[in-house]
C-alpha cells in the first residue's frame, strides 16, 4: 500500500490538537478566500464572478486550452465553469472552437475584449498577489511557492 492512501492510526493527531492555525489546508482556504475578497469590488466593476476571473486569468496565459484543462488550472467544478463560460462568451469576452482532434471537445480562447477586461483586474491581482508576501523576502517567497509546487505535484491528479 502507498504511503499517501495509508488510513490514519488512532494516534495521528486530531485537528482540535493540531489547532486550526497549525492546519496548512485551512490556512490555504483562509488565504485564498482573502484574496478573492480582495478582488470583489473590482471583478464586480467589470461584471465577473471569481470563476469568470480565474478563467480570464488562466486563459490569458493559456488560451485555446481545453475545457476540462480550464476547470482544473481555475479550480472550478465543470457545472460552474460551464456557467461562467456561458457569461464570458455572451459578453464577447472568449470564443469557444471545437477542438480540431476530438470534436466532442472545445477549446476556450480569450477575445480582444477578454484580453482588455483581464488587463483591467491584472493590477489588482498584482496588488492582492503582493499584500499576501508582504514582510516576507525573496528567498521565503521562492521556497514557499516551491514547497506549494511540491505539494500539487503530492496530491493532483492530472499531469498538469
């Protein structure tokens, strides 16, 4: 049996032992729901929801990708994303093609108008981005996103 599917012994410790603050995947949901929050007024000036946003994000770096490539990279159930894509693309703001090879499959591209919405929040995604390492050098930072790497690569289930 691999170590990672091992079923915990009586003697593992208990969350109330651990503590909430000791508990990195709390951590990690309180952090990104800060940074979310971060983000409310401006994504609602541009008419986006957090799932429209990580979809322009992942897209502006990633454009033409897969669907369920995209739900992935903007960690959003399908039923959502299907929802916000609905949105973007009635908002002129992506163009969904069918993929070439398989075409029960599509793939999602960024429009001029997505390009230009996405560039509007960039800055204020730059600016939550920047709050999060503040007090914390260079080094910290590269060896923090390392270990994050390094955990993903511990638990995901796609080779991306």
């Amino acid at each position: 049996m691999n170590e990672s599917a091992e079923i915990p012994t009586a003697a593992a410790i208990r969350l109330a032992e651990m503590g909430l603050e000791n508990f990195a995947p709390y951590l990690m949901n309180r952090i990104m729901g800060r940074y979310n929050a971060a983000l409310q007024t401006e994504m609602a000036a541009l008419g986006l929801t957090t799932p429209q946003m990580r979809s322009l994000a992942v897209l502006s770096t990633i454009d033409g990708i897969l669907i369920r490539e995209l739900a992935v990279y903007a960690v959003v159930q399908q039923s959502t994303l299907s929802r916000a894509l609905d949105a973007l693309d009635r908002d002129g703001l992506i163009r969904r093609e069918t993929d070439e090879i398989d075409s029960r499959a599509t793939r999602v591209f960024l429009t001029d108008s997505g390009r230009e919405t996405y560039e509007r929040l960039w800055p204020h995604m730059s600016l939550a981005y920047e709050a999060m390492f503040k007090g914390i050098d260079e080094a910290q930072k590269r060896a923090f996103v390392g270990t994050l790497k390094t955990m993903l690569r511990n638990i995901r289930k796609h080779d991306f």
